[in-house]
C-alpha cells in the first residue's frame, strides 16, 4: 500500500519601497512537526526598469533552493547516523 505525506512549504514575498531589493522567506513545516526556515534575496541592477515579478521569482527560486540544501544535508546526517562513521575501502 502506497502512502502519501504532505509537506507544507509557504513563502512570503516582501519588496523594499524603491523595488530594488526582494526579500523571501520559506518555511517548511513536516507531517511529523520538523519546521525549516529560509531566507534569500534578489537584487535589481539599478540600470534595470523596475519589474516586481523577476526579483520575486528570484527572491522564491533562491530560498528554495536553500531549502532543498537544508533537506539534504538533513538525510545526510540522518543516514550518517544509521550507518555509522564511513570505512575506508
């Protein structure tokens, strides 16, 4: 029998008043209650015209990306500690 999980993941998007700097915040909140937060950034070159979307869409690719790095180290600690220190071959 095939079993299903839900993680929740909610991001939230804030924009400075000048739009030159996007900030976003992930959290992601396990079935099991485990919480991981992340936090990242885009910039505008100020020689750009303003378009919100583009530093959202980086601000959330980034903190994202983060959040999966933050997921990985975390299986491989879990596994680190399962099968014990690693053997030289």
């Amino acid at each position: 029998m095939e079993t299903t999980k839900e993680w929740t993941v909610s991001i939230s998007i804030s924009e400075d008043d000048t739009d030159s700097r996007t900030a976003a915040r992930a959290v992601l909140t396990t079935e099991s209650g485990r919480r991981h937060e992340s936090v990242a950034y885009a910039r505008r070159n100020p020689d750009d015209r303003p378009v919100p979307e583009i530093g959202d869409e980086l601000a959330a690719g980034r903190v994202l990306a983060d959040l999966a790095d933050k997921l990985i180290g975390d299986a491989s600690g879990d596994i680190a500690q399962l099968t014990g220190p690693a053997r030289a071959r």
